[in-house]
C-alpha cells in the first residue's frame, strides 16, 4: 500500500485530493490530508465584505463537505516535514509516514513584521481585509463612517492576488459614492512598487483608472513603522502617509511549519521547480499553491492551472516516469473595478497582460485590459464556480498553458 499525504486542505489542497482520488485506485493507495481547520474559507470573497457586497456567510463552508469518503482526514497542526525520513510529524507528536507528500500550505499575513502596525489601532483604525477578521471589522466601521483620509497600502511583495488591493481601491471609490460622501473620503494608494501593478503595461493601464477615480498613488514607498500616536505610515526614508483609517497588506508568509521544517526561504515560501512544481532537491514532494516561492501570482487561477500540471507530473512520477508537463506560470485574474464592470488580465512568466479577446479570439466574451460589464459577470460567477467545479477538481473548459490566440502585441 502506497501512500500520499497532502498537507494542507485550502483551495489547491482540495483540488489535488479530489483530482488524485478519482485517479488513484483505493487498494493500492491510502490517501490522507491535514488541516488545522475545519471551516473552508473563499478568499476572494474577502475583498466584498467591507463594501456590504457579501457577508460572512457567503464566503464559508466545511471542508469536510468537498472531501471524497475512503481519504483519511486528520484536524491538527503540523509541527515539521522530516523529508530525509520521508515522515510529517503533527503537533500531538502522532508520525504520518509517506511515500509521495504534496505541500499546500498556503501563506497568511502577518503584521507583527512591521513595527507598530498590530498596536493599538489595529482593528480600531488599522485593517487588514486578507482575513475574515480583519474583513468583517473594516465592514463594521465603513457602515458607519463618515469619511476622512482613506490609505490602501501594500507592505512588500509577494502578497496573495495582488490585485486585490487595487479593487479594494476601486471599490472604495464605488461605494462611498453609493453612499454620498465620496467627497469627503480622500483615497491614497501606497504600494513599494514603481507603479499601480507588478507588470509594465498593465501598471499603466491600472494607474490611469486611479487617476480618473480620483486616488492619489504613491509609488516606492518601503514601510518602516505605523505610528499610532500620530496615525500616520514612516517609510525607512521618513517618508510620511498620514491616514484616519489604514487598509494595509500585511507581510505574507508561507507556513510556520515550513520554517521548522527548514525546507522555506526568508518567507517560508519552499523552493520549488517552476516547471515541474516538485520541491528543489525531491523527487517524491510536490508543491503547490501560495506555499511554492515561484514567481508567479499568489492566486487562485495559478493554484487552479498548476494542479493539472501538477496531476500529470504526479502520474508520472509515481510510475517512475520523469515529470514531462511544465507549468508556465498562467494567471488569469478579474479585476473588479465599481459601478457594476471588471477587467480581466491574463498573464504568465514570460508574457506580460496584453488587451485582446478572452477565452475566444475576436469573440470573448471577457476583454482583456478593459473595463466592461462582462468581466463584472464573470468575477461575480466565478464563486459559484469555485464551490461547484473547481474544489471538486472538476476540470473547467480554460487551458492550463496561458495561450496568445486572441491577443494583441
């Protein structure tokens, strides 16, 4: 009897136990996933909380509701991967032994990384929205706010779907329209990067909608401290953002397991094939996911593209075959921009977001690089889609390869 264990049941952990399942025959393989939690979380469900779009509700379901029967399903933490000894050692000091182990740790935010930044404004007037927490207690205080001096902030790259803060952005700017007071809530946008995005063109593109929203845009700037005496952000070249209620992204990490492990970089994020996705120097333990420190998107489309190649690379391996499908890197993301439209950006290591027709050249019906009211639909359908078809690793009908066809240069 062979075994797998996956670590990890989010949303590419979820994903490879239900693809693998149906592909592994039960007598020959014992399966088994680990997760300290019971509650599965839709992230990008997050975003919509704070603006009334979603509530809690809509963005939580058991895991055990998306775990196939016959798979062992163990609740507990993870206190470190012995990969020479080819073992996962849980917190109780129970000893899962393994032949294949793929990682799907996943990452989370963690603010004590900055000086001041989880003291005593945090949650008061310092927010994150890349937890349920920190989403529901910004929508508590939006409810009722009367506007001020709005500052959306990222602490460093990489982050999960770094998009999100630009809709956060954008939807800030639709609600408190919707509200009436958009006149008295003055948006700022800092970020480290040179520019709104990770990537040129796009940058451009996305730093033209600030501008016409109205969202003043401070680039480069590299956070040193939050003071909470003075409610203002200190770069470490004492730049100064002052702010009445800060929405910061936080540090993101990969698990602290990891860290334990010794197998994570700086940010416990594992080495990993950016082809293969097998971990650097293993040839029995995958990785997947926002726990891989690829550099490609923290996203879900990414988790969701490399767990097709990851599936065949698995097949292969454990048939003693070399891994012959290769992850390019695909990312394709909805960018929800207010007042009912989206945009859509499809990407991956080598190609850069490009406008064009989306997934049917000429046709769409998504546009890429545009803002229109399909690409709100598709974002808004997307969660349906992500509890219906993709958890239950039902295959979706948009390739794993990032593809030109429909694309303009």
């Amino acid at each position: 009897m062979r075994k797998l264990v996956i670590l990890g049941a989010g949303t590419a952990g979820t994903m490879m136990l239900n693809k693998l399942y149906n592909a592994l025959d039960l007598k020959d393989w014992s399966i088994t996933i680990v997760d300290k939690e019971e509650t599965h979380y839709y992230q990008p469900g997050f975003l919509f909380i704070p603006f009334e779009i979603y509530t809690r509700r809509d963005v939580i379901k058991p895991k055990r509701d998306f775990f196939p029967s016959g798979v062992e399903v163990i609740m507990s933490e993870i206190e470190r991967i012995e990969p020479d000894k080819n073992r996962v050692i849980l917190a109780n000091n129970r000893v899962l032994p393994y032949d294949y182990l793929i990682i799907a740790t996943g990452s989370r935010v963690d603010p004590n990384e900055v000086e001041g930044m989880k003291d005593k404004l945090w949650y008061k007037n310092v927010f994150d929205f890349y937890t349920i927490e920190g989403a529901c207690a910004l929508g508590n205080l939006f409810k009722h706010w009367d506007g001020g001096r709005l500052v959306i902030h990222i602490t460093e790259m990489p982050i999960k779907c770094p998009v999100a803060p630009l809709e956060f952005a954008f939807l800030a700017d639709w609600y408190f329209t919707e509200r009436g007071i958009r006149d008295k809530v003055d948006i700022h946008f800092v970020t480290p990067l040179p520019g709104a995005f990770t990537k040129p063109r796009a940058s451009a593109i996305l730093g033209d909608f600030l501008e016409k929203k109205n969202i003043k845009l401070v680039t480069d700037f590299n956070i040193a401290r939050v003071d909470n005496d003075e409610k203002k952000i200190v770069s470490w070249d004492e730049i100064e953002v002052p702010f009445d209620v800060l929405v910061t992204i936080p540090t993101n990490k990969g698990d602290e397991a990891i860290a334990r492990s010794g197998m994570g970089d700086v940010l416990n994020f594992i080495p990993t094939d950016k082809h293969t996705l097998l971990a650097e120097g293993f040839d029995n333990i995958f990785v997947i996911g926002d726990a891989t420190n690829l550099p490609s998107s923290k996203a879900g489309s990414v988790a969701h593209f490399q767990s097709e190649i990851l599936f065949e690379n698995f097949l292969d391996v454990i048939d003693g075959r070399k891994p012959t499908a290769k992850f390019d890197g695909h990312a394709n993301c909805f960018i929800e921009s207010g007042f009912g439209k989206g945009i859509l950006i499809d990407f991956n290591y080598d190609t850069e977001p490009l406008p064009g027709k989306f997934p049917l050249p000429g046709i769409g019906p998504f546009s890429l690089l545009e803002e229109t009211k399909m690409n709100h639909y598709g974002k808004v359908m997307f969660r349906w889609m992500y509890w219906n078809f993709l958890l239950k690793g039902i295959e979706l009908p948009i390739e794993s390869h990032m593809t030109m066809a429909g694309k303009r240069l």
